[in-house]
C-alpha cells in the first residue's frame, strides 16, 4: 500500500499542496500534473496507479481525459477518482467516464481522501487480480460513494490507523506553511543563495505571515457567524478560506523571491515617482526610451488618468510629476491628486508653459533631461534617508 | 462572470501562479484572486447604498472604491454591477463599472510591490501590479473588511481609519 503511485492533476497549486499533505505522510509515491495534456503525459511516464483528476482543467475536461488514458495501453486499466467543487453534479459524468472508480467532492477532508484513495487502490488491486484484462472490471460500480459517504469515513472501512488528521487549523497552516517556506529557499537556492541557509530579511516577513494566517484561523474556529466553519476533526470546512490565505501568503512569497534575486536584497517597495503622460504625447517615447536600461522600470504610459489620486493615496510617492495641459482629463486627475492631503507628495511639471503652471507645483523641468535629474535627485533623498543601505533601486510608474 | 472560471496559457502550473480576475472602478484598474470571488451581480434596489442583498436573502457591506482608498469622488453613474468578494471574515461587495476579464499570471516573474495604504492589521490593502505595462492594484478582501468595519461601513467611515504606513517624514 504504501508504494502505490497516486498521479494528482489539478490546476489550483494550493489544491496539489493540500492533496500533498494529506497523501505524502502516508508513504504514497506522488506526481503532480496542473491540467489534461500534461496528465497524459505523466501518467504514461509515471504509470501512477491511481489518479486524482480535478474535473475542470484549462485545457480539457475530465472525461475526456479519462477516454485518453483509457485509449493508452499504458493506462487502460488505471482507476480515476474525480475531485470536484461541483459535488453531486458531476455523479453523472462519474457514472458515464471511463475507468472513474469513485469522486471527491470539494471542500475535503483529510481522511476522507485518504480513506477513499486507499480503498480504490485496494479494490483495484483484488479486481486486477480477478480481471486483469478488463478496465471494467478493475473499477468495479460497488465503488460509487454519495456525497453522504463522502462526509463520514468511506464505506468499507473505518479511515487507517495512520491517517493523522491535524489536531488543529493552525497546525495544517503552519504545516503548509512550512512547505511553501522550503519552496521559497529552495528557489532562493537556483538564485545564488546558499540552500538552506536563513534568508536575510526573510524570516521576519515569514513569521508575519504565519501569525496572520493564525490570525484567520483563530477567527475560523472562534465566530458563530463566520461562513467557514472549523470541523470537530480540526479538518479545513472551506477549501476557499485556505485557498484565499494561501493566495495572500503567495502575494508575500512573490515578493521574497524577488527581494532575494535583488542585488541589494532590499524588498520591492511601492514606486517612489508617478509620471503622468499621455500615450500619445511627444514626450512619451522620450520619456519610455529614457528610463530603459537605468535600473529604472521602464513603464508603458497609459492614459488612466482617472486613477491619479487614487494611486496617490494609496502609494503615496515622493514626487508626481505631471504633463500638463494635454487635455481636460489629465489636469482634472492631476489638480484633484493635487487638492489631496497628502504632504509626503511633491507634485511636478513636465513641460508646459511656465506662466500657465499652477502654483500648487513644487517645480518644473524641462524635457526627459530634466525628468532623469529630477529622478537622480530622488533617488539621493531616499539613499540619505535609508541611511547605509546602498543600491536603493527607484522605479518609476508611468500612467 | 463566474468565480471558478478557467483560462487558457495558464501560469498555475508554475510556483506563485495565479489567476486573476480583472475589474475596473473610478477609472482604476482592480485585480483580484479569482478564488476569492463570489460573483459579479447588478445592483438592485439597494435601501441605504452602504449594503448589497444577495439572492438567497443575506446583506452584505458595500464599499465604494473611492471610500476605501480615501479620495473624495463621485460615484461613476455607470458603476452599475457589484463584486462579491470571499474572505475569512465574511463576504463584501465592490462596486465595479466592467469587468476586464481573467488574466493568469506568474507573481514570480511580475512581483507586486506593496502599497503604502495599510489594512487594520499593518498589511498592505493591496498591491502594485504592473500588467500589460499598466498598473493594477491586486485587492486583498480581508483588507477591505477590517478597514470598513461593520458600523463604519454603513456610515461611511471607513477613511476615519486609514493609515499610511510611510515611515518618512512629510
């Protein structure tokens, strides 16, 4: 039993972590394929002896990808146990796909998995014996589960002895937590840093985001009038809680791999200068040809001037610095980023006739020379202000 | 739009792939996690403007955009729909003006910069992406939840609590 292959194809990474954790521990050999055409191809390679296949996939839908592992001599005779969100819906295509030997609706849990995974695999196992020759005698009906079976533990046997379900939320985060860490210094490793070793600036943000996750968890377990609910088994009740806190846990790990690629290791920051140009406006190219290849972000310019002082507020810059008088739309963006509150923001023109600026601008340069000396300048003001730290990238949104 | 959508040429098979739903709001382009959205519904009849009833019959907060991020705007008159949004804490609505689609992307090749606007917890409300060349802002929706708060949603507080994490002087 324990050296059985199980092949997990599903488009939601965190859905192939979840099922990870559970199945891993219990000495399963895993293979992990994100949708149709690469099941195929790992199942032929693999040869998994059983298969979990999330029902919708980008590129192919389940039964016809059961029909494709049918039609492949390698595969033929390889049950399938469909994973679903659409619960009762999909019994129909359950019934009618080939080789499907049970389903899993979603959200999951734990034992349950584990409990309908190991009879499949057992039941396939007498079957094959039985009937090698028939992929339908290897998935015998007797294997259809209800949903209702799906909520207690299958029929046909009570969940193994080693099926561990964690003892609370906060110990299955800290578990994939744990793994989505090891993911991060192990990308860190393939960027030059040293595997295993602590990542500097690293390992507070991580433990930021643990707290927040049991933060979550906390408040799952603890509210009647929160929509997901803790199990008595401390089993997730809501694929789409994990799945949002792993998301916003991504969001975090994102930002780590790329503060460890960074030279200085200083993580990204919000964008310390907006410029506000047209597309169309002759210093666009300029200013777009400009900033490339000066360890600026050569940003395209857009004409989405209605989200200036939104942007304002919520990144709040050292300095804008705004082409005026092009058209009605910029200079109400600009004049209602200038009527905000927000000292912290110098606002600069970029051209312009001097007479016409409106004084509320800190200044005006003219041209990209004078935009790039503007940027240099900032570009000091945040390496004084950040002290020692060297190599303070400033990068630069363009709207 | 339904949350759950597929798309194809997807960056889920890589690490930190995700799939976004894109929504546009007071002229600002909006990203969130396609897993954390329940739905893009019209807005019906709603009494006070501050709640948003669903089908089956619960009320939801509903923030305007322009009340989160603190900016004194008037509502577009063709913010007509609304995005309901899962979090830990509960559900909220977004009004929105369109929905721009679903983009899958890779936060390890396009990292988010966080924004200087925090939630109640210290965390950035969302983040800088920067898709097709132009700025996105990816939306936490706990963030919005802790931020309005349930009495200040219906008042209309919710800048009362904002906070602006720069640490540099003004």
């Amino acid at each position: 039993m324990s050296t059985s292959r199980v092949l997990v194809v599903d488009d939601s990474l965190t859905i192939r972590r979840a099922l990870e954790l559970i199945l891993k521990p219990l000495g399963y050999e895993l293979d992990f394929a994100a949708d149709g055409g690469q099941a195929l191809e790992r199942a032929t390679s693999f040869t998994p002896d059983l298969i979990l296949l999330d029902y919708v996939l980008p590129d192919m839908r389940a039964p016809d990808v059961c029909a494709a592992l049918a039609a492949t001599p390698a595969t033929a005779f390889t049950p399938i146990i469909l994973v679903s969100a659409k619960g009762a819906s999909i019994r129909q295509a359950y019934q009618d796909a080939q080789n499907v030997v049970s389903y899993i609706t979603k959200p999951f849990k734990p034992q349950v998995v584990a409990s309908v995974v190991e009879n499949a695999l057992a039941r396939g196992r007498s079957a094959s014996g039985a009937a090698p020759e028939s992929s339908r005698a290897a998935v015998p009906r007797s294997a259809v589960h209800t949903r209702d079976a799906d909520e207690r533990p299958a029929r046909g046997g009570e969940p193994s002895a080693s099926v561990a379900p964690p003892a609370s939320v906060e110990q299955a985060f800290a578990a994939l937590l744990a793994q989505l860490e090891g993911a991060i210094c192990e990308d860190a490793a393939t960027r030059g840093t040293t595997r295993g070793a602590p990542l500097p600036g690293v390992s507070p943000r991580l433990r930021s985001a643990a707290e927040r996750l049991n933060d979550v968890a906390q408040h799952l377990s603890g509210e009647s009038v929160v929509p997901y609910r803790l199990r008595s088994d401390g089993s997730f009740a809501n694929v789409a809680a994990t799945l949002l806190e792993a998301h916003r846990y991504l969001c975090e790990a994102a930002i780590l791999l790329a503060a460890t690629g960074a030279p200085s290791a200083v993580l990204p920051r919000a964008p310390e200068v907006l410029v506000v140009c047209p597309e169309r406006h002759v210093l666009a190219g300029e200013i777009a040809e400009a900033v490339r290849g000066r360890d600026l972000v050569p940003l395209a310019i857009g004409e989405d001037f209605a989200q200036l002082p939104h942007l304002v507020r919520l990144l709040a810059p050292r300095v804008v610095v705004g082409v005026l008088r092009v058209d009605e739309a910029a200079d109400a963006a600009v004049h209602a980023s200038l009527a905000l509150d927000a000292p912290q923001t110098r606002f600069v023109a970029l051209g312009g006739d001097p007479g016409g600026v409106d004084p509320r601008f800190a200044g005006r340069v003219d041209g990209v020379e004078g935009l790039l000396e503007l940027l240099r300048e900032v570009a000091h003001e945040a390496q004084r202000e950040a002290g020692a730290a060297p190599d303070i990238d400033l990068e630069v949104v363009a709207i | 739009m339904v949350a759950g959508e597929t798309a194809r040429g997807s960056f889920e098979g890589e690490r930190n792939g995700i799939r976004l739903m894109l929504v546009r709001t007071h002229g600002c382009r909006i990203c969130v996690a396609l897993d954390a959205v329940e739905g893009i519904f019209e807005q019906h009849g709603a009494a006070d403007g501050a709640t948003f009833t669903l089908a089956h019959g619960a009320t939801i907060p509903l923030v305007d955009w322009a009340t989160v991020t603190g900016v004194p705007a008037e509502r577009p008159a063709d913010e007509t729909q609304v995005m309901v949004l899962r979090s830990a804490t509960g559900l909220v609505g977004l009004r929105i003006g369109a929905c721009l689609g679903v983009r899958s992307v890779s936060l390890a090749r396009t990292p988010p910069m966080p924004t200087r606007l925090t939630d109640a917890a210290g965390s950035p409300l969302c983040f800088l992406l920067m898709l097709d060349g132009r700025p996105h802002l990816m939306l936490e929706p706990r963030g919005l939840l802790t931020r309005i708060g349930a009495a200040g949603a219906a008042n209309g507080e919710a800048r009362d609590g904002l906070g602006v994490a720069d640490e540099r002087p003004a």
